[in-house]
C-alpha cells in the first residue's frame, strides 16, 4: 500500500489547488491579524482613561458593594446602579476567594456560576503567584490570546479537507481511471484507505500551516509570554496548553468531516454532493447545537447523535460550555471517534461491493 500511498502524495501534490488553498490560509490568517491590530488601535482610544489595575473588572453600587463580573450578569437586572470599577490582582484573588466560599456554601448556588468563579480564581491566582500582570482586556486582543484560539478559527481548513477528500475519489470515477486502478495488483479497501490516509495526512498538515502562520502573525499584535493563562474562562490553562487542545480538537472534528464527505465521495460519487454535505453539518453545526438542549432534555438518548457533539471546540475552550445532555469533553471525543470509525467501516463496505461498470 506503500506504492498506492506514494503515488496519491504526487497527485495530489501536483494539483495547484492543493498548494493554493495553503496560501489562502496563510494569507486569511495574516488578514485576520491585521485586522484585529486595527480593532485594538480603536479599542485603546475608546478606553483611554480607564485605570487598570491588573485585577478583574468588578461593577460596585453606591452603597460600596461590589460584583464580579459574572454576579453582576447572572443576578442582577439592575444594571444602572452600578459603575464599573478595576481591582488590583491583590484585591481580586481575596474577593474572588470569599465569593467562592459563599457560593459553595449556598446550596441553592447556581452551579454554572460556581464553576466560572473557580475558573476565575484560578487563572489570577496563577498571575498572583508568578508576580505577573493579566493583560488588561481593554487593549484588544494580545499575541497568547490570538494563537491559542486559532484552533477555533477551523471553517477553511476543514473546507479544503473537505474539497480534498472529495475530489481524491470522485475524480476517478468522473475521469474514468477508477477502472484502470483497480485492475492493478491491489484490493480495493487498500486503494480506499492509501486515499483517506493521504487525505488525512494533508488535513495534519493544513493544521500545522495554520498554526504556524497563527504563532508568526500573532506578533503583529501586544506580546503576551504564551506560557501564562489566557482567559478567565479557561482557567489557570496556559495559552499553549489551550492551542495545543484546540488543536487536537479541531484535527478531530476535521477527520470527522473528511470521513463523511469520502464516504460520500466513494459510495456517490459526487463531489458537489460531498462538498455539499460536509459544509451543510459544518454550517449547521452552532444553529442545530441552540436548538438540541431543548429537544435533549426530552430524550436524553439524543445526546449521542452526530450533530450534538459538533461543539467540541466550545468545550474546550470554554469550561462553562457543555454540550447538551451535559456531555464531557471526552465522552464527545469518544463519540466522534466512533462515528468516524462507523461511516469508514460503511464506506470500504459499500465501496468493496459498488459495480464501477457503468461510471
């Protein structure tokens, strides 16, 4: 299969397109950054007199009492009262440290609100005790914050995956050397899986530019040390750490996309039917995962259907995201997995018995 392999690689490799799509990639990233170092520029002129003090962002009444961020939009309508204030790094940790304690002894607390506080305590308390200065929000987007959630930015690699996966097969048939190739000295699941292994291989590497180009245009904005937590959402999870989840994630999802645009491509032969289905799950992915709690929390067992566990990117750039039937980050991996496992299995299947005669 090594021979099959090696002539996919020159094949593809000496289509222009698979080259160009790269570029395109490179290039939305450079323009992505550019533009976010000119929405900074305006950011620091908006909020040119507010005074950082290197903690949270904390809204205090006129009587002196002070919320967090996350009280003051879970449990309060009364917007108008209070004035937003900053609090040093110092003052955060103590009062963040009190909140959770009288959080975790309300029984009636709300459970997302306990879980964003711990986040929070936890990513300043990490500032507190390496002596450095969370990055005041205010400012725009800095450098740790741009690479680590360049995972999350997945709809062009995972289209070009798509269009690969669905031209690698589907050109055969349209150009009729799916005959010529299969009376070669080959059965044809190994003709099937040299193809999708190809077709992964240049996912990974779609992913690696991508994430290069993210750590090389990142400089273009305030440089922040990726070695230090990056949200207040995720935690004490430092920004390589989140890059290096968003990643894996992303490359998950990605193999989850290709293997259902190549089942189609193989069993249908249809490359515009491919492309059409695998953009069609992406695209609806964030509409159908607003409408599925609802639906869920009627049948539970809907929780384990394919477009439920589309979400993995929130979760894990997001500890307060859960998918719907509160599914954990690893039981949606394990769900991906299997799902991709399934549709290959009924992909070399179906394919092993199709009558290429009549293409």
């Amino acid at each position: 299969m090594g021979m099959l392999m090696k002539n996919e690689l020159i094949k593809l490799f000496g289509r222009k397109s698979s080259w160009g799509m790269w570029i395109v990639l490179i290039i939305s990233m450079f323009g992505m950054a550019f533009a976010i170092m000119k929405s900074n520029t305006h950011s620091r002129q908006y909020y040119n007199d507010y005074d950082y003090k290197g903690g949270m962002t904390a809204y205090q009444d006129e009587n002196g009492n002070i919320l967090s961020e996350n009280d003051f939009w879970y449990l309060t309508e009364d917007y108008d009262q209070y004035t937003e204030t900053s609090l040093s790094l110092d003052e955060t940790v103590t009062f963040l440290e009190n909140r959770l304690a009288q959080l975790n002894n309300d029984k009636k607390a709300d459970k997302e609100l306990v879980k964003a506080t711990k986040n929070q305590l936890a990513f300043y308390q990490v500032y507190q005790e390496k002596g450095a200065q969370p990055a005041d929000s205010r400012e725009g987007t800095n450098s740790a914050q741009f690479f680590s959630i360049f995972g999350s930015l997945y709809v062009l690699p995972t289209l070009f995956s798509v269009i690969v996966a669905s031209i690698i097969i589907a050109s055969e048939f349209s150009g009729g050397t799916i005959k010529l190739l299969l009376v070669r000295p080959f059965s044809r699941i190994q003709i099937l899986m040299s193809k999708y292994i190809v077709t992964f291989v240049y996912s990974v590497i779609t992913s690696v530019i991508m994430a290069v180009s993210a750590f090389a245009f990142s400089y273009l904005l305030p440089i922040q040390k990726l070695t230090l937590p990056v949200s207040e959402q995720t935690g004490a999870k430092t920004a390589i750490e989140l890059a290096a989840q968003l990643f894996a994630s992303n490359l998950l999802l990605m193999v989850l996309y290709i293997t259902i645009a190549f089942f189609f491509s193989a069993v249908i032969r249809s490359q515009a039917l491919a492309v059409g289905v695998g953009m069609g799950i992406l695209f609806s992915g964030s509409f159908l995962g607003q409408i599925l709690p609802n639906i869920i929390a009627k049948y539970d067992w809907l929780k384990w259907i394919i477009f439920n566990m589309l979400g993995l990117n929130n979760q894990v750039m997001d500890a307060n995201y859960l998918a719907a039937g509160n599914l954990s980050i690893q039981q949606t991996a394990i769900g991906i997995v299997a799902y991709i496992v399934i549709i290959l299995i009924a992909t070399l299947v179906l394919f092993k018995k199709r009558d290429v005669a009549l293409t």
